[in-house]
C-alpha cells in the first residue's frame, strides 16, 4: 500500500512528506511531544466510566481513577482504547503487570493472574 503525498503540517513550508505529517526539518523530536492525544482519550473514558472497571468503586480523594492496560505493555499489549480500561488506583496497583481473570466492566471481583 503506498502512501499519499502530502504538504508539510508546518505552516509555510513547500515541502512534501509521505508517511509523516512534518519534514525532517520541522519533526516533533520524541522528547518534545506532550502526549496530548493520549491525556484527551483518558480524560474522555473516565467521563464516559466514572467507575472502576475491577471493583466498581467511583473516584474518590485518595483512590483516582486511572487508566489501565487490559494486557501490559511488557506482556506485549497496546496503547489502543481496546486494551485500556478504568481502574481505580488501588486495582491498578494491586494488577501490576499481570492480566486479570476476569473481563473488565464486570461486576465480579478481580483475580489478579499471571498469564
């Protein structure tokens, strides 16, 4: 599948990219970049869910709401939203970097595995 040409997001700039938004000129160093898509998505499952996926405790003062990798990233799962979910801190914290035995969104409690 090839790639459409397309003009550099850089306002001005003449040139012409494929496979990236910027020329090599104007690129985002990985050092510089703020995450924003991924704090605007955060922000948007934990309005959609205000709960904990786990144990179904809303967010309170001390125990925030966070977002959870279904499948860790070292066990080899994504950043995409089919692999995150709601946790409270403490769920979070208690998973770690194993995989539950049961399905986020249930309201069975958590078993904490390694798979």
């Amino acid at each position: 599948m090839s790639m459409l040409a397309r003009s550099c997001a850089e306002p001005g700039c003449p040139r012409v990219v494929t496979g990236a938004t910027r020329c090599h000129e104007h690129a985002i160093p990985l050092g510089k970049r703020t995450g924003t898509r991924h704090r605007r998505l955060a922000a948007r499952m934990k309005v959609e869910q205000p709960w904990c996926s786990y144990c179904g405790s809303p967010a309170t003062r001390g125990n925030d709401l966070t977002i959870d990798h279904i499948v860790p990233l070292s066990r080899g799962g994504t950043n995409r939203r089919e692999n995150l979910t709601v946790a409270c801190f403490r769920c979070n914290r208690a998973k770690s970097d194993g995989v539950t035995d049961i399905s986020p969104t249930t309201t069975d409690e958590p078993t904490f595995g390694i798979a």
